[in-house]
C-alpha cells in the first residue's frame, strides 16, 4: 500500500543548502508533491474517470531551477501578496519602507520574501506542516512572525491549505499559493473555461497596481460570473461575492477534470501566464491567487490587512477536484 505520507531528500540550492520534496497521497491516489523550499507545489497529480492521471500545475525538475525562477511557479507567497505601491506602507503613523524588487514596487514580499525561505517541517497524521520563524524586518516588514503552513488532503480528491502566522509587532500579512493550473487536453489554458463568483474587480492603472476603484464586471470582458472561455489575457484582482460556493470553478477543454477553488479571503487574483515566456509557454498555466485586495495596506477602503499581536492570521484555501 503506497504511504500517504513520503518525504525524500530532493536537491540542492545554488548555496549548497539540501532541501526536500515531500508527497501527500490521497486515498483516491492523487499526489502532491510539496518542497519545505519555498513551500513550493512541485506536482500536483490527479487521477481520472478512465483511469489515467493528469499533473494539472506546472513544475521544474530540480530545486537550482526554483532558485532562478522569476514568475512564482508553485510558491508560497508572504508576507504580503501581491504589489504595494512604493514599496511603503505607514502603519500606526510608523512608516515602513520595503525591498522594492519590481520597479520601485513591492512584489510577493520583495526579494526576501517567504517563497524563497527553507522552512522547517513536520508530519502531522497525514498532513505536513511548514513552519518558520520570519525575524522583525525582513523583507523590511515589521514583528517577527511565526508562520505555520498546513497542506493536506482533506478528501480524496481536496488539497486544503491552511496559514496561520503570529506577530509581536503590528505587521500587514496576506499569504497565497502561487501555482499555475493547467487541467490538460491544450497547451495554453486559453481554451479552459473560467466561472468567478466575483461581479466585481479592481481597475489597475499601467503598473498594474490599484487605482483604489472597483468597477461592475457586467457587460465588461472581466464578467466570468456564468462558465465561459478564458480567450484573453488578465492580471487582475477579483471581488468575490461571500456566502455563494466556490471562488471559482475551472474545467478543462475535454470535460475531463473541474477544479473548484474555495476561500475566507476577500478578493482572488486571476493571472493567465501571460508573461511565461522561458521554460514554459505563454499561457501556459493560470493562477487563482486567493488574497487581500492588493497595496491594501495603502488604501483604506479596502479591507485590512492588518494584523496585531493579540490576533493570529488565518486562512485556509481548497483546491477540490472531479473528474466526471
């Protein structure tokens, strides 16, 4: 009987530093396999009604390959998700000033941010837990952070992911699974079809960072609240509508694989792959990055992402799969 739990040693950083590829295994035999570098999604396999299996995200072969990555293939982004204007933030009349690592703006948590830290790891039953302590001022972020990532399968065919992370200091925290779907049957995810329970988005100017508008998605080529082609390029942040099932719902071109994607957060980041351009086609994958809005640390009428060291941060996000 195949473990349901496997961890290996994997490979090494450009630095020397070893790291290791863990797989989960579903009772249905869907696997994951998961890095404590990065917290990285390496594959992501899942069985089908014929009996064949498809890996639906995209992957490189070694670590020293994530290492020279430039587009999030697979990570766990924190601090903060996303861009903030600037790189700065003011919290508490302080103000803080950040790796600024695309143009003179704040991406994914700059250069240091947590898809590039080699996290602790344990086992618990089935699940693994990632854990790491993120030291005050990393990144240029305030609290040393305690962060804990969950993944297991919370069904045969669910990946939950759970984040939980404890400050000492007021920081801003909103983390995301950066994968890049491909469900199979295409090269491109152009032909996969999209539903977002979201009728509304926010309008970013030309670096693609928030205006602080948020428009109607109806009659717009942003409006995916009925399944329909993706057929175009989008790096935007979605509104969701609470309360009404799954964020969103993916399926492939052949009706061979649905992916539901269930979340607590406000808003979910859908990003077509349109500046994959090296080892792996344009629009070769998507990504569904659930989220705080984006620089909502700059912008007050957007939820906050604010977190104290009375409270905890949690989210968890559910990446469940059929194969009809």
């Amino acid at each position: 009987m195949t473990p349901l739990y496997n961890s290996r040693p994997w490979g090494n950083l450009p630095d020397g530093t070893l790291v290791d590829l863990i797989t989960l295994t579903s009772t249905a035999g869907a696997t994951a396999e998961i890095s404590n570098y990065g917290g990285i999604i390496r594959s992501l396999t899942i069985p089908l009604a014929n009996g064949f299996r498809r890996n639906v995200v995209l992957g490189y072969e070694t670590p020293a390959e994530y290492a020279a990555d430039t587009y999030y293939i697979g990570m766990t982004i924190g601090p903060y998700a996303n861009r903030i204007r600037d790189g700065k933030f003011t919290l508490d009349g302080v103000q803080y000033l950040l790796e600024q690592n695309e143009g003179v703006n704040t991406l994914h948590g700059g250069v240091s941010g947590w898809h590039r830290a080699v996290f602790d790891y344990t086992q618990d039953g089935d699940a693994l837990l990632l854990h790491r302590r993120s030291p005050d001022g990393e990144g240029g972020f305030p609290g040393n952070v305690d962060v804990c990532v969950r993944f297991f399968w919370q069904n045969p065919m669910t990946l939950a992911i759970s984040y939980e992370a404890d400050t000492d200091r007021p920081t801003v925290i909103s983390m995301t699974q950066h994968s890049y779907f491909n469900l199979g049957a295409e090269d491109t995810i152009l032909s996969h079809s999209l539903q977002l329970r979201a009728g509304r988005y926010i309008l970013v100017d030309s670096d693609g960072l928030p205006t602080g508008e948020i428009a109607p998605t109806a009659g717009t080529t942003f409006d995916f609240q009925t399944m329909r082609p993706i057929e175009n390029a989008y790096d935007h942040n979605f509104v969701l509508t609470t309360g009404v099932g799954p964020a969103a719902t993916l399926t492939a071109p052949d009706g061979a694989l649905v992916l539901d994607v269930f979340t607590d957060k406000p808003g979910l980041q859908l990003y077509t792959g349109a500046y994959l351009d090296t080892s792996f086609p344009t629009y070769g994958g998507l990504c569904l990055e659930t989220q705080h809005f984006p620089d909502a640390p700059n912008i007050p009428l957007f939820p906050s992402a604010v977190v104290r060291p009375e409270q905890w941060y949690r989210s968890t996000t559910k990446f469940s799969f059929s194969a009809p």
